[in-house]
C-alpha cells in the first residue's frame, strides 16, 4: 500500500480535494484563503491533466452563442478574472500570463456570416463590433479570405498551467497539502469519508470531486455520467505579420502569446481514455490555421499536446453537493470551459462549504440530473 498519510482524524473541518486541475487547485486556493484545512490529492502533477492542454480560453459569447445557464454562469466567472488573477499573483509571486486583447471571430462564407451576425444581435456584449471583410482585412492584415468577422473585446486568454501552479502554491503557503496518489475507493465511516487511495488512507469530512474525466473511476461513490473528450493543440513559432487578438475560425482558434508563439486548438475526439497526439489531429489543426492566417505555413512546429477534457451528457457542469450522500461535493464535467469557469466554481464550492450557500445557479447543474437516465437540459 505505501506509507500510511491519514491525516486530520480530528479535524472536523478538514476538506480533501480529489483532483489538482484547475478546478482542484481553484477550489483549494479558495477555501485556503477563507481557512478551511484542505488536502489536494492526485497521481499527477499539478495542472498535469487536460489543464496542460488546455489554450486558457477565456471568451464566453463564443464558447455558448445561445442565451442559456452556460452563458450565464460563464459571464459571471470572466468578471471574476481581473481581480482574481491579481491576488493570485501577488499571493504566489508568479507573473501569469493573462491578457484581455479580445476574440475576433471569423466567418469564411455568405452563410457563415449571416449566422455569426444573428448571434451577435441577440447576446453580444457592448463594445463588439462586425467587421466586413475589408475592414477585417484592413484591422487584421494576416488573415486569409473572410466574409466579415466580429470582434469582442471583453474575451482573452490566461496561461491555464502557470495559473494552476500560481493557485496551488498560493494554497500551499496558507497550509494546504498537496498529496501525489491516486484515489481508488472512498467509503464513508460514521460522520467522516476515508480515502483509499496508493499511498495509504486519508480521512476528512467532506470530499470535492473535481477529477475531470478520471472521477467515475473512484469505487464507492455515485458519480455523474462523464466521458473523456480529446482535445489536441499545436504551439508554433510565428514569423508573420503580428497578431493583435485571438482569432476564432469554425474549425480552430490561434492565441498570440507575448512571446511571439501560437497557440492553435483544439481537435474535438471521442477517442476514450487515449492521450495521445495524433498525426491527423496535428494535419486537421495546421491545415484550419492556415486556412484562417496562411503565412501559417512558415511557422515553425514546436509541440503538439493532448487532454481529456471531462463531459457529461448534456456538456453542462456537474456542481454541488450530493444529495444522496451529504459531504460529496461535485466540481467536474467542465468540458471546453474549465478554465473560464475555475473561479465562479471556486466561489460556489467554497460559499457551499464554509457558509452552507447554495448559489441558485447550482440549480441548474445538480450532480443528479442524469439519474432517471436522461440529462435535464437548461
């Protein structure tokens, strides 16, 4: 079994998160700043899952064009960011890399642009703005052929392992522990919950599950039905003319990085629990990037990654507490959006846990909406 780590038997406000993903190490984060003893628990490294892989997207009137509880709960946590990133890098000392520079969302057709004009007039935020295709052109020299393009300025991106690692040691410097094992069994004794997990039994009372794809694993418990998603992204050294914004295009997006690279993703796969980079993927991602910026084909190929982003049924988080099993709190089924919603879901956990609020939006994304077998849609 390894060396025996129970730990807080007597501690009756002790919290274990299982999973150190950004959700984890969010969760962890905050819980530490309002002084709750709390362990993080996983078999990898910090952000060492889907968050490695992740671009660090932050643009919510892309990512959900249709007004729903997504939209909503996804605004909420990108007016969190400023202010968030700022006490996260003061309380870690790392410069995490975060800038607001805007989507610009690219429509390559008559069809395409009609459709991304319809949606614009029905939720776009203030300040974004239709291009046609000259003025495109003229704003942005680097693109190839487009019908038009909107732009949105609130959007941007975050460094998703950097902020991974700023939160966990921001945590770890309030007394979090980080544990490495992995989780097999949690079983409930008396009003407490052990964990068996690689390296011995820890015990606390109560557990956050945020896991991602790997938490219907963990024997013992109910859990929502989540599946793996692939999600494959290319970093390449630029040498065209400059970006000023992330460009979104129907099959890719590229983020610009302050030090001159891209990031272009993400692939899309139902391919299970298979990590692996593919030679089609990388093909499928190059040929759309440079469909959208064609000097894309002088850049230079510096990394391929892979994750598996968690997704329930209906592609809608699974946040709150159990209901039939009091001390489980549930933070997984994240899907695209992990990143973005890691502070809104950090708030709602820890309000949850140290103040027993229930925010009314865990109403809409219960832990039990699939066990009559079908997703409760939003």
């Amino acid at each position: 079994m390894g060396r025996d780590i129970l730990i807080r038997v007597d501690d009756v406000d002790s919290v274990v998160i299982v999973g150190a993903g950004i959700i984890g190490t969010a969760i962890a984060r905050d819980l530490a700043v309002r002084g709750v003893a709390c362990t993080v628990v996983d078999d990898r490294p910090v952000g060492g899952g889907a968050t490695r892989a992740s671009a660090g997207m932050l643009a919510p009137y892309v990512e959900a064009h249709e007004r729903g509880p997504l939209l909503d709960l996804a605004i909420r946590s990108l007016e969190l960011y400023d202010p968030w990133i700022d006490a996260v890098r003061r309380e870690s000392g790392v410069n995490v890399e975060y800038r607001r520079i805007g989507t610009l969302e690219v429509a390559l057709d008559f069809d395409g642009a009609t459709r991304l004009q319809r949606a614009a007039g029905s939720h776009a935020p203030a300040g974004s703005t239709w291009l046609g295709s000259d003025e495109a052109h003229r704003a942005h020299p680097a693109l190839g052929a487009v019908a038009g393009a909107l732009y949105t300025a609130v959007h941007g991106y975050v460094s998703a392992p950097q902020l991974a690692g700023a939160l966990a040691l921001s945590a770890e410097r309030r007394g979090v522990t980080v544990v490495r094992a992995h989780v097999r069994r949690i079983a409930r004794t008396a009003q407490e919950f052990d964990l068996e997990t690689s390296g011995g039994t820890l015990r606390a009372s109560r557990v956050v599950l945020a896991a991602g794809a790997w938490t219907n694993a963990i024997a013992g418990i109910r859990t929502p039905p989540l599946r793996p998603v692939r999600g494959q992204l290319l970093h390449l050294g630029w040498r065209g003319r400059p970006l000023s914004s992330i460009v979104w295009g129907p099959e890719c997006y590229i983020v610009p990085w302050t030090d001159g690279s891209l990031l272009v993703g993400a692939t899309v796969e139902e391919a299970g629990f298979d990590e692996r980079t593919t030679a089609v993927g990388v093909r499928d991602l190059l040929e759309a990037a440079c469909e959208l910026l064609p000097e894309g084909w002088g850049a230079t190929f510096l990394e391929a990654r892979a994750g598996l982003r968690p997704a329930t049924p209906d592609e809608l988080p699974a946040l709150g507490e159990d209901p039939a099993e009091p001390g489980i709190i549930h933070a997984s089924g994240h899907y695209r959006n992990g990143v973005l919603l890691a502070p809104i879901t950090a708030s709602l956990v820890a309000d949850l846990l140290v103040e027993g609020k229930s925010d009314p939006a865990l109403d809409r994304f219960r832990p039990d909406r699939f066990a009559s077998g079908q997703p409760i849609k939003g």
